[in-house]
C-alpha cells in the first residue's frame, strides 16, 4: 500500500485544526502539511454547531490562555474576516443580573474584563439597559461593545481556502485508526490508507483524548461530551431581542446558563442548557453510545464531577425534558417570552475536559509530546480564538 508522506498531519477538520493547519504553512514557507478528518467534509461538529458568537474576554480568569488568547484572537479574527469577506456584526451584548444576589458575581465580571484588557465595559442602570434591550428587565447590567456574532463554519471555510491555496492538503473521509512511532516520524493508519509525517498536531476535539492515546500520549484528563440544546424565538417575537442578553452565570456551575442570540441571519436562538450527552456526537437525547458512555461512567473525575454538580445537573436535564421550565429561565430576563414563543432548535455538544478529581478544567489545555502536540481542552472561546491558539500551537510544534 503506498504510504503518503508529509512533515506534519493535523487531526481535525475542525476551527481549530484549519486554523493551525493556516498559520503553520504561513510560518514555513515550503512546508508539507496535511489535515486529516474522519468526515466526509470540513467543520461538522463543535465548529458546525456553534452558537455563532464572537467572545470578548470578559469571563476568563486573568493571566489564563482563555483570557490572553480570548482578545487577542478576538482582534484577529475580525481583521481576518474584514480581509477575506467572511459576514460579521460587532454588536455588543449585554448581561443582565436580575438580583441583588447576582451583583458581586457581577462586578466580578466587570473587574475581570478590565484586567483582561476588554475595551469599552459599562455598567448599567436598569433605565440605561432598556435603551439597549427594551424588554430585558434587571437590578444592574454589564455592556460588553465588543462582542459580535458570525458564522464560524463560514470561518472554517476561509481557513481552509488560505491553507489549500498555499500548499495544505486536506483529506476527508479518514478516520485515524492507530499512531506508531518510527524512525524519523509517526505512521498514522487510518481509514483511508496510512500517513507518514515528521510531525503530528491534535486537533481532533471531541475525540482528543482518544487520539492523544492513540499515539502514546497519556493525557491528564478526559473529555466529557456536553449537550447543549437550543430553542429559536419564533420571528414575530424577535423584537424582544435586540441582539444578545446575558445571564450572570452561575459561579456553581462553569457555564454561561441560558440567553439569547441573536444569529448573522437575524434568527434569534434562546439556550444554550448543559446535559450530560450519552455519546461523543450525541446531539439529541436518544444518541446513545453505549461503548462511549460505559467509558464516561468508569472514569473516576466522572463520578466526582457528579457529586460535586448533582444539583445544577439534575436542574439543567429537567430543563432538558420541559420547555415550561426552559421558557421560565428565559423570563429571569425577559419577563414576557413565553412557552408559545419557542420553537424547536439545533443542539451542540461541548467537549469539556476533565481532570482525575473531577475539577472541569477551565483553561485551555495545549500540550506537547515527542513530535507532537495534544489540544486536549479547547471549549468555548476556542472558535474566537481560533488564529491566537493556532499561533500558541504552531510555536509550541516541534521542529522540522
């Protein structure tokens, strides 16, 4: 069987892996790079389901990757995207406390956006909120200018585009199979034939943690698959929003609780909640994979992450099953949507790594092996900050 050979492969067709896939071949001039992906095209999962956001730093803990990389790849994204046509709209959001409890989580959010460096934060009167979203009813508001929204398949497509046109290759349809080491590189098998490359770089996601095994790595943590499910507003309600609206979140629970987008086709989408998906891809409640969900349940930080966040679990999967308590979620914010403004929407599924202890890791996870790299931990921001990562992966990549 002939054997393809490349300095570098790349697993994952997703943001994350075309965007590294770009700024590594736009680093070195010449360079044989491939991206292999086990779909039969590019961006199907966490990038093809993406609420469409373009985050600006406000929730990350200062000094981490998540805060540095947040707004810096925020910046360069837009000017990406201004370059090569890609639509976008910074319209700002705004986050809503709806209780005198929710002030110093609040404030939090104000200090940390400052210390990361987000330009332009305001704080609210209730009077000044409804000058920028009429319907959202609150004690106190966070303005947040630079946020925006955009189609980040669209973004994958861009990327992808730039790192064919100067060289890159990318195969579809091949599955990785098994990773060994040789003398001068790595023998990937996949599906789709064997590939020989100097290098390899980890981009594959929901699956990073099997592929950092795959090639000999013993990764720190696992990935637990998160579902997140959306309604949309029916669109003779979408003047209740006029672009995005924010909870507080809840400092119990790592994550952002449910709100409103508006989308770049001007759909506006209410969600997302957190349940525990019972499959990798699981983007309805009746995926199951058995095998990956026996996997899930053996795994020791599962079950410590669960007596650590039964509650705010056992909350969100009733929310799940109820759209009267999704529609009462949404009215902590604006009182008028009801459960007739709802309609069925899409769903995502987060890979969200976890540690041994159960601790969900809150920063992005990039590390590096014999000839590779592992991005082993790279939820939301991650497609904001898509080309920061990708320039923190490419200077981390061994050399050629």
């Amino acid at each position: 069987m002939k054997v393809t050979s490349f300095d570098t492969a790349i697993v994952g067709a997703g943001i994350i892996g075309l965007a590294t896939g770009m700024k590594l071949v736009e680093a070195n001039p010449g360079i044989s790079a491939v991206v292999i992906e086990k779909e039969d095209r590019i961006a199907v999962h966490q990038t093809g389901h993406n609420s469409g956001v373009i985050h600006s730093g406000i929730y990350y803990r200062p000094n981490s990757l998540k805060a540095r990389l947040c707004v810096s790849g925020s910046k360069e994204l837009v000017s990406f995207c201004s370059e090569h046509g890609v639509a976008h709209e910074i319209c700002g959001k705004v986050v809503a406390a709806t209780d005198e409890n929710q002030l110093p989580a609040l404030d939090e959010l104000y200090r940390r956006g400052r210390e990361n460096g987000v330009p332009g934060l305001k704080m609210l009167s209730p009077a000044e909120m409804r000058d920028f979203e009429p319907h959202v009813r609150c004690v106190r508001g966070l303005l947040v200018p630079t946020t925006g929204i955009i189609d980040y398949a669209e973004v994958a497509k861009a990327y992808a585009h730039v790192f064919e046109k100067a060289g890159g290759k990318i195969l579809p349809g091949r599955k990785v199979l098994r990773i060994s080491k040789e003398s001068g590189g790595l023998r990937i098998e996949t599906t789709g034939g064997e590939i020989f490359s100097k290098s390899l770089i980890n981009c594959a996601g929901l699956y990073s943690d099997h592929v950092a095994r795959c090639a000999g790595f013993a990764p720190p943590c696992a990935i637990i698959p998160f579902r997140g499910e959306y309604y949309r507003i029916k669109a003779e309600r979408g003047y209740l929003v006029k672009n995005l609206v924010y909870p507080v979140p809840d400092p119990a629970f790592p994550f952002l609780g449910v709100h409103f987008t508006r989308m770049i086709d001007r759909k506006i989408e209410a969600g997302p909640n957190a349940v525990l998906a019972f499959a990798r891809e699981g983007y309805s409640r009746t995926t199951v994979d058995f095998g990956e969900l026996f996997e899930i349940l053996c795994y020791p930080g599962f079950r410590r992450m669960v007596s650590r966040y039964w509650k705010s679990g056992m909350s969100e999967m009733a929310r799940s099953f109820s759209i009267k308590l999704f529609a009462k979620s949404l009215r902590e914010l604006i009182p008028e949507v009801s459960e007739d403004d709802l309609a069925p929407g899409g769903a995502g599924v987060r890979a969200q790594a976890v540690g041994p202890d159960g601790r969900l890791l809150d920063d992005f996870v990039v590390l590096r092996g014999e000839r590779m790299v592992h991005v082993l931990n790279a939820p939301s921001p991650a497609a904001t900050s898509s080309l920061a990562i990708a320039a923190h992966i490419v200077e981390n990549a061994p050399a050629l």
